[in-house]
C-alpha cells in the first residue's frame, strides 16, 4: 500500500480489517501472526471507485469525486499518485465538500488485498 493510501484511510476514519497469516521458517516452524491490512487506492478497482465515488451536499448535488475536485480549482493528474495527492490537498483546503469526500470514502466497501 501507498503511504498516500494509508493517510487517506487515516483522516476518513477506515480503521482497516484485520488478517491472520502463517509464515514457515526454513526449519519447518509455522509462524501465526495478524495484520492490520487497509484499502490500496493505488489498485485499479479501488482507484476507478474512487474517482467514480459519489457524493450528495446538503443542498442536494450531487458530484463524483473528479467531478468535485475539477469544479473546484485547476485540476490536472499524471498518474494515480499525483490524484491522490490532489484529493488530500483538496480535502483539507475545502472544508464542506471534503467532509462529504470524507463520509464517503468511510462508508464504501473497497477492497482490502
């Protein structure tokens, strides 16, 4: 996962779910262990969710995310880091619409990998 990935998690309150795993050692020992394992909004299917998520105001619009963030101000994106630096900025620039993005984010199933 991205550190951009983790962050976004952090402020929109995704708690991450928790795994178990088995390691083996060269002697033939098993390793049990857990870990906490967040979404990689770097991956496809949790990228083009993301992009495409959507979200109502108060007053009743409804935006998409790209939507919000290209309305919003000078907008452009190389790649998927370059997005999710943006969308951070704009979340924490824009208050009213960031929480939206925020409660949004929280409440959608990703996939965790």
């Amino acid at each position: 996962m991205t550190n951009l990935s983790e962050e976004l998690c952090r402020i929109c309150g995704i708690e991450g779910k928790w795994f178990e795993y088995t390691t083996e050692t060269t002697d033939g020992c098993v390793n049990l262990g857990k870990k906490r394992v967040f979404p990689d909004f770097t991956q496809p299917e949790n990228f083009v969710k993301l992009i495409e998520l959507r979200f109502t105001t108060k007053r009743g619009d409804i935006f998409t995310v790209v939507e919000a963030l290209q309305n919003g101000r000078c907008f452009t994106f190389a790649d998927r880091k370059s997005f999710l630096d943006q969308l951070l900025d704009y979340i924490f620039t824009c208050e009213n619409f960031g929480e939206y993005i925020k409660q949004a984010i929280r409440e959608t199933e990703w996939v965790y990998e």
